[in-house]
C-alpha cells in the first residue's frame, strides 16, 4: 500500500465513531439544559416568594411609603368661635392672615446657605434657626405665622425653593383695647392664653379638618387630590351681658379720672342690678390684645377679680343694713360721736369734723369711724361676720373669670373687739371690686344677692347650644331694710361727702371709700385707694357702678377723685338707656339781675327771686309755689343756670356742685 493510500485511508471518517460523539455531545447540552432550567425555576421560585412575602406581609407597609412618596396631608385648622357683645357686635374673631412654611427636602443641599439668608433678611427669625430647619428630613415645617403684608410680598418676589405661603385664621380684636381686659388673648396657635380666650378655649377652638395633596419627585407640592379630605369645623359663639359702647365709656372716664389725678391705675364695674349683668368691666392702664406681647404682663392681669383691698368707709352701708335688719336701730337712732374714741387701747379718730351727736343716717352721710364702730360694736361680732358672709364677702363670686380671689375675711371666733370695730368701718377686711359691687346691687334691687352674670348664651351654626340663667342667690336683707338704706344713701350724695357724684342729672345713692395702703409693714403713708360706689335712678334702680382709683395724689379722697367720673359714667349710660333725665325745672323767663340773684317768671307773669346758694330740692319748691312746673333730681347747690328759647318758652337746667 502506498503512502498516499494510507493517507487516504486514514482521513476518512468513521460512521460509527461520529455517532458515539455526536450522541455525547447532546447528552452534554441537555445536562446543561436541564441545570439552566433548574435554576431559573429555583430563582423563579425565589423572586416569587420574594413576591409573596411582599405582598402578603408587607404590602400595606410598602403602599403607605409609596403613598407618603407622592402625597402629602395638609392640615386645615378650624375656625374658632366668635365672641360678641350683649348686641351682637364682635369683640374677638378670626380672620384670614397668611404664614409661610418650608418643605426641607426641597431645598437642595447647595441651596440651603443661600435660602437661609435670604429668609432671614426677609423675616424675624435667626439664620441659624432657619438652617437647622432646612436640615430636617421633613416635607413641612413652619416658619412664620401671621405675616405682615410686607413679609407676603417680599417672599413672593423673592419666590425662593421649597418656601411655601399659605392662608389662614388668626384672631383679630376689632375694638383694639375695649374689653382687654376681659377677652384675654390666644397664641400664635390660636389657642386661648388669657382672659375668656382662656376660659371657653375648648367651646371656641374648632375641630381641624385636612386635605390631601400630590407632590411630584422633586418633592414639589401641586394639587390636591380629589376629593380626599376633611372639612374643619367652626368652634361656638360666646354671647357676654357686656355693651360695648358702655365698655367704651367706662374706660374713657376711668383712664381721664386715673391721669387727671396722678394715680397708679383704677378699675370700674358697670352691673345690672335686677340681674346681675355685668355691662362694663374696666382696668387701667389697659393693653390692645391684638398686640399683646408689647406691653409687660402685670398689665393683663384683671384686678377687677384678682386683687383686694381694704373697702373703707363703703363697709359702713353694710354695718348699717345687718343693725337695721337686726332691729337693733333705726335710721334715727342717735349715737355719740366724739371726735376720736379707744378701743382696747386703740385710738381710733374721724377725719372731718362733725356733731357730737350722730343719727345712723348722719354716721353714714358724715362717713363716721367713731359712730360705725358703735354701731358695730352693738351689732357683735358674730352678727356683723354673718352679714358681711350673707352679702357674699370672703369668698369668690364665681363669675367666671380665671384668678378670681374671695377677698381676706377671718372667721368671727378669731376677731378681737378691736376687729369688730374696724370691720364696722371697712380696715382689717379685704374685698375684690367685683364682690363690692355685687353687694351693693342687692342694696339697689331691694336685699337680693345675685350672681354677677357675664355670659348670655352660646350657639354654634346650628342651634343654640347653652344659655346662662338668672342666679339668684339668697336674701340678704328684707325689702324694707334696702329702702331705708337707700334713702339714707340718697342723703349721701345730696348733701353729704359724696357730693361730687351727684352731677349725673339722675337721682343717685352711694357711698365713698377712702382706704390705706397696705404694705409689707403695715400701712402706708399717704398711698390710699379711693372709691365710690352707688346706683342710679335711685328711685328705681337701672345701673350700679363701682370706680377705684388707686393712689391718687395729691388729691385722695373718694369723693372727689370718683365721684366725678361716676356721674359722668351715669349720665351718659342712662342716656343711651333712653332713661329721661328728670332734672330740669320749667318756667317761661328766666334772666339773672345780679350774679347772686335769679329771677324767674311764672304764668302770671310775676317773678320770684331764687338764691344762687338754695339746695336743688330748695329751688324745685320755690318755682313750683309760683305755678311753673318744676320736678327735679339730684342734688347740690345752683352754681349756674343755662336757658334755651323756643317760642318765648324757656328751660331751666341747674348745674349743680
């Protein structure tokens, strides 16, 4: 065989041995066929129970991060409650006021520094607290609330990444510091802080509602989506007893009383004596809550129900009404009354000087220490404690306003004669403004203790929710022993030291109060507190009113310093009362020949002489015997006389002092 057959031979194939190899070869793919398809099966089975596990235990989990991812929960704060006057006018309500927030996540790592000194060139606030709010992983965060309309406009130009404005209520005190002191104030939340903000703060907050808004993937907030959400709802109106043109008058009188006089401050109180209705509750110097943090807080305070202090000479009418009541006197049981008396030790004086002998009615229109203690003194201890208790000393009245105190009253088996005694005239006792007004409207509505009232209903925007009632509380005094002592106070400011409050052109009763200080150390040199206190028309009875001036100077007593402004106050109230003043005396010609004389002419064309120096009742009597007709109230003495013509008919109006 040659070389080249061999060759031949060996390069052909072998039909047999290709078929070994090829069958191998397919064994081989298969094999790995079968690993492949295992393996993907076992990742299938993997990633399906990965699935499973995620969709069956945490699915919800996972839903709500894509749900917080891509929609944000806005908050709507409700709307809280309006407070109105007895007429229905606002004292305190919300109004639409614009903040700014901020969205952190927004704000770009390289934008923080620029946006943090831009908001703090912008708005009050700290650059470094700015920062710190940018660092927070957080999609909300407040910046500022209640922006001026300066700060909105500057942050709309400046329109800075992830800044945010947005509407919404903030309370607004449209009568600015009328009421201050009564209203209180909210925070920045609108959450009540002081005052009856305070009080009803869970009756006037609304329920917050929320909406639900999407944010792209930046993180930017767009749209609200659908109708997802909830409305916020109103909080309930608060109707007061107060008048708010009444308010108004009070604090204008008590702040030109206050000045004129060089004191510290003063209070009033306006009440409704058949009900109870406070119709004015007065502080100065006074605040304008809208504004709040501009004035130091002890200006908040309202004293009218937080402070005490010693009432004077006006606890005389309460020694006189328990002894009348008792039958232990009347109005002319006579007492002597020296000039100063002892006391177990003790000497204790009158400051004016008067008769040595004193009626009842006399020991109160002269303001006597010396006689009120006899009466006292007669009375014992435990008759006058209990009267004082029974006209409501010594404990709150419960009118609802936060910090009331009961006054200072220890009980009667700790008082010595000599407590007796300056009980009787108003020292060692310490009462609120609101307390002594209190008691003297049962003086004025015929001897009934009634719950000083503030609040008149509450109503939401349904129905009406609550309305206070009258409260009567107890008698204290039969009706009879009320007129008696209203006639003797009567006497008190038409011819006695209370003279000055008798101007209002109404027939007026009450009482002055001239009270030492009390320090740490006992009582201060020439600080006192004057008071006066009294109700008009006397003869039936429409308003009380209580004005406090504290340390006048250098004039102090209680007549001088508030008796004026009290006649003021009255006047002017029982005017828009549309209670007719019955003051004027009526006759055709009146024309004065002398400065000492007025003459006035009658029907018959004659004319009577009438002195200057007569008393008002003097002149009323004088003008009525020659026929004209004269009715009149007040008290005083003619100072001057002004006379208007129409149809050769003229009216005497007297100006009295």
């Amino acid at each position: 065989m040659s070389l080249t057959s061999a060759i031949h031979i060996f390069q052909t194939p072998n039909p047999m041995a290709y078929q070994t190899q090829n069958r191998e070869g397919k064994d081989h793919r298969q094999l790995r066929l079968r690993w492949v398809t295992i393996v993907m099966l076992l990742a299938l089975v993997v990633v399906a129970g990965r699935l499973i596990q995620l969709t069956m235990t945490q699915g919800e989990e996972l839903q709500e991060r894509a749900h917080n991812q891509h929609v944000v929960r806005e908050p709507l704060p409700g709307v809280r409650g309006t407070i109105y006057d007895r007429d229905g006018i606002a004292l305190a309500r919300d109004h639409d006021s614009v903040c700014a927030f901020v969205s952190p996540n927004e704000v770009k790592p390289e934008e923080r520094d620029q946006v943090a000194d831009m908001l703090a060139g912008l708005l009050d606030i700290s650059r470094e607290r700015i920062y710190a709010t940018l660092l927070r992983d957080s999609y909300f965060s407040w910046l500022s609330r209640q922006l001026e309309d300066e700060e909105v406009l500057a942050l709309r130009e400046a329109d800075l990444p992830g800044v945010y404005l947005r509407e919404e209520s903030a309370r607004l005190y449209p009568l600015g510091e009328t009421s201050a002191h009564l209203l209180g104030f909210v925070g920045v939340d609108n959450q009540g802080l002081e005052g009856l903000e305070l009080v009803f703060d869970e009756k006037l907050t609304g329920e917050d509602g929320w909406i639900l808004r999407l944010r792209d993937a930046t993180g930017r907030i767009l749209y609200p989506l659908g109708e997802s959400g909830q409305a916020p709802r109103r909080g309930n109106d608060v109707y007061l007893t107060i008048d708010s043109r009444y308010q108004h008058i009070v604090e204008r009188e008590l702040a030109r009383a206050v000045e004129k006089h060089n004191a510290l401050g003063g209070m009033a109180v306006l009440m409704d004596p058949a009900n109870g209705d406070l119709l004015a509750l007065a502080n100065y110097p006074t605040f304008d809550p809208n504004n709040y943090g501009d004035y130091h807080p002890s200006v908040w305070r309202n004293r009218v129900i937080t402070d005490i202090f010693e009432p004077g000479s006006t606890m005389k009418s309460f020694t006189v009404a328990g002894a009348l009541e008792s039958g232990l006197v009347t109005p002319e049981t006579v007492f002597d009354t020296p000039e100063a008396t002892m006391v177990t030790g003790a000497r204790i004086k009158d400051s004016l000087p008067h008769a040595s002998q004193l009626t009842v009615t006399e020991i109160i229109e002269r303001s006597s220490n010396v006689g009120a203690l006899q009466i006292g003194l007669e009375m014992g201890r435990e008759r006058l404690y209990q009267t004082l208790i029974d006209f409501g000393f010594g404990e709150p009245t419960e009118v609802g306003l936060p910090g009331e105190v009961g006054g200072l009253l220890r009980p009667a088996e700790k008082w010595y004669p000599l407590d007796t005694a300056c009980a009787s005239f108003g020292q060692g006792i310490a009462v609120t403004p609101i307390q002594l007004v209190t008691a003297y409207a049962a003086i004025a509505n015929g001897g009934i203790l009634v719950k000083p009232r503030l609040v008149l209903r509450e109503e939401n925007s349904e129905a009406l929710v609550s309305q206070e009632e009258i409260e009567v509380q107890r008698r204290v005094v039969s009706a009879e022993t009320a007129r008696q002592l209203r006639e003797i106070l009567i006497g008190t400011v038409d011819h006695g030291l209370s003279m000055d409050a008798g101007n209002s052109g109404y027939l007026a009763a009450g009482k002055t109060g001239t009270a030492e200080k009390i320090g740490a150390e006992g009582y201060l040199d020439r600080r006192y507190i004057a008071s006066f206190v009294g109700f008009a028309p006397a003869n039936d009875p429409r308003l009380v009113l209580l004005v406090i001036v504290d340390e006048p100077n250098p004039i102090y007593g209680g007549g001088p310093v508030c008796g004026p402004a009290f006649s003021r106050i009255i006047r002017q109230v029982l005017a828009l009362e549309g209670v007719p003043a019955p003051g004027a005396l009526t006759a055709r010609l009146v024309r004065a020949e002398t400065p000492e004389l007025l003459r006035a002419a009658p029907r018959d064309g004659e004319t009577t002489p009438i002195p200057l120096g007569l008393n008002a009742r003097q002149a009323a009597a004088l003008l009525s015997a020659t026929g004209a007709t004269a009715s009149l109230y007040g008290s005083g003495t003619i100072k001057a006389v002004v006379g208007n013509s129409e149809n050769e008919s003229y009216t005497v109006t007297l100006k009295r002092g």
